[in-house]
C-alpha cells in the first residue's frame, strides 16, 4: 500500500486532508508542491491532477482530489480511527457542517488570502510572463482569480467576504453552546475543516473583528485543536513561503 | 420506521432527493410545500428546518437537510439499493461530481429559474408586505436573493450563470465519452444531481445554446434517465405553480 500526498504549505486545502492522514497513522509520502513556482500548472503536475490544484491524494495509483473527497475517502479505506460518525444522523451532521465550510466559508477565507498574498506574487510577474502563466491554467475560474488577485479585488467584494466571515465564525460559536466539537461531541472531519480555513488564522487575519472577545468558545476550540498531536505536528511543517508572505503561519500578516 | 418527505414542485433540490426515495422502493409521506405561499417562512415550518429550505426528509424524528447530505444518509440507512459506489474510488469519482454540480452548476442554473420565476413571484407582492415578509426568512443570503430577484438580476451576473452552465453541460459532454454515466459505468447519485438542475431543463430553458447539437451524449443520457420508471414517476407529481410561472415543468418558458 502506498500513499502519496501532494501539497503546498499546511494551512487551507493542504493541511485539511494532511490532519486526517496523521490522525490515522496513515505512513505517506510527502510530495511538497510550490505554488510560487507554479509548479501545480506544470505538465507533470497537471498530468496527475488535470485541474492543476493542490492538495492530491495518489492511493496505489488512484487519484483522488478536492478536500472533502478526500477526506471522506480515508474514512471509506481506513475506517479504524474514525473521524466520520459511525452512525447515520452523525455522519449527516457532519456532512451538513463540511457543506457549510466548502460552500460558505473556504471561498470568502481563501479572497481574503489571496488579496494579501497571491497579489503580491501576481503583480511581481511582468506581464508577458504573466499572461504566458494564465495560458498554462487548466480552469477558467482559477485564471480569473489570478486575473483579480493581479488587480485587486474589489472593496465591495472584500467587505462582502468579511461578513461571511463574521457570520461563520458566529455561527460555530452558537454551535459549541451545544456541543463539544462542530459537528457533536465527537471530533470529527467537520472540525478539520473549519479550523482548516478559520480556525488556524482568522484571529491574526482579522484582529478588527475582536474574534477573541466576541467569540470565547472558537478561541477555546482553536486551542484544543492545536493541543491535539496530529494537528500540532501538521503546522509544525516547513513554511517555505518568501518571509513576506507569511500571512497564514503568522510571520507576516 | 417513518420516512416524511417536504418538498416543492420535483424539479432542482425538491427532486433531487425524491428521486433516490422512489428508486430505493422507500415509502415515505409526502409534505408539499407551497413556495408561493412562502410557507417555507413560516413558524412551523422554520421549526422543523431553521433555515426555513426544502426539501427536508424526517427519519423517525431525525431531521436531515441538504440534498446532498440527504442522499448520502439515504445511502448510509438503506444501502440495499445502492446510489453510491460500494468500491472507495467509485464513491470518490462520484462524490466529485456531486461536488461539483453543488457548486459549479446549481446556484447558476438557479439564479436563472430564479430571475424567471421567483423574479415574478416577487414583483408581485405590494412593497410593506414584501418587507414582512423578507424578514422572515432566516439566511441573510435568501433575503438577498429575494431582493435580487425583485429588483432583476443584472445582465453580467446572468450571462456569467449561462457560461457557467456551458461549462457544465461540455464538461459532461466530455466525460459521456469516456463512462455510460457521469461518475463512472453506473448510475449514481451524481447522475440524480446534475439530472435535477440541468437534464430536466437545460435544453428548455436555453434554446440558445444549441445543446441538442452541441451535446448529443448529454441528451441520449437526457432521455436515458427519464425512461427510468423511478425518475419518471417523480417527474409526474402535479406541478402546482401558477400556470404562467412553469418554467420547469415546459408550460410556459
């Protein structure tokens, strides 16, 4: 049995299928991908993922992609350490909560980041070069938020972006006056997700919101997700962002 | 064992979990919704579902929300009849694709069966009753979408909706190539999804696009899905929307 993971920096869609791999005691092989090259447009990469994004899963020469398949995935092969509920209304819960983060959260995190962070590396490409590089971009969407990230999204659709945000964070919060962890009492995929996108940065990102007074039991959550052994050696991994752009482990902002 | 079923009209979401319910040989009772009485909005129907959607399935008093997760915990309580691959990789190719139509293709198709229909719907309602009732709905995201359709969504954001849709529709063109169904060689859930926003309608509701020429593959799966008795008989429930507003069910466009 071989597991190969294909990635970028443990934060986002890299770190939400690298936790459960950990959690398992799954053995892969790490397969660090760099975004700043563009290495996931190139010809290798895209002959593996023909979307040209990361993070890839390769089981025995199964390619599978896209967070959430991936996770549920694990969960179908390696069923021993569960992080699905085992029983049904569990599962949906959780299911429900996964909708939620891929639908409602990832997109309006993920702006944010790349305002701060793809722009920079967007505008220090000339243009000609730039534009031979959109070429490359296996889907439209992705070439139009390069295309944005270039010129800046827009203070209406940033804005838009923070208020989902805030509604996200809210909504957890409300959440875990009830239960444990976001999905029920058990940790499961669901809470992966959200600290994936929310949980490892929103704090730092947007210290305007005052997540830390206006959200008391996300903090205590954060902490308790960071405490865990697996999550912990996940963000111990190597930042090999350029100093400047080290929004997301917290060097820069 | 009691299976309770609120839906609208079996057409996008309303037909996308009834489908699976009538294949599995489920019975279920059926509770209409009446979308034009907004009855989605109201106190006893908010009490069953706090988002105040359908469609909602009721399982012995589990309330299960959202389509997708629906049919997933109809595929996890009742897997004599399977929707979903019993192989990993089968489940991971289909839940790719019902990942994608739940996020590339429904909200698009969506915002034009909105800008026909609900647009009218919306219009029609004097402005102070339009505000009581706006209050009402509890996703802040619905009442912008109310609003939106009152007041006409703009010509950019629709024409984006339709080249999204033909993206989707050349999409699986291309994969009807490869496998006899969109996830593979059998019919799954991601066939049941994308049938629901785009098969019934797309070529309807775009005459346009010339899918007929442009896509034969997709409209030999079209008819395919339509001869099966369990897809057939959903298609068959009444549709009660005024006569001028049934863009779905082919009376008026």
């Amino acid at each position: 049995m071989t597991l190969k993971y294909y990635h970028a920096e443990p934060l986002a869609n890299s770190l939400k299928s690298m936790i459960p791999l950990i959690e398992k005691g799954l053995p892969y092989e790490s397969v660090y991908v760099d975004l700043h090259k563009f290495e996931q447009h190139q010809p290798w990469f895209v002959a593996i993922n023909p979307e040209g994004q990361v993070p890839v899963l390769d089981h025995d020469g199964a390619i599978i992609t896209h967070t959430t398949v991936i996770n549920e995935y694990l969960e179908d092969v390696f069923p021993d350490i569960p992080l699905r509920p085992r029983d049904p209304v569990g599962a949906a819960r959780m299911r429900y909560w996964n909708k939620f983060c891929d639908e409602q959260v990832m997109n309006y995190v993920s702006m944010h980041g790349w305002h701060r962070m793809v722009g920079i590396i967007a505008r220090s490409i000339e243009s000609g070069e730039f534009e031979r590089l959109m070429e490359r971009i296996p889907l439209p969407d992705q070439r139009t938020k390069w295309r944005t990230a270039r010129s800046g999204f827009s203070e209406a659709d940033l804005a838009h972006a923070t208020e989902k945000i805030l509604y996200a964070v809210d909504k957890v919060e409300a959440q875990l006056a009830h239960t444990a962890w976001i999905a029920g009492d058990a940790y499961t995929l669901a809470d992966i997700n959200f600290f994936s996108y929310c949980g490892v940065s929103v704090e730092r990102m947007f210290p305007e919101l005052g997540i830390g007074k206006r959200c008391p039991r996300l903090v205590a959550w954060t902490e308790r997700m960071r405490s865990r052994p697996a999550v912990a050696r996940a963000l111990a991994g190597e930042d090999r962002t350029a100093p400047g752009l080290r929004t997301w482990s917290g060097e820069a902002r």
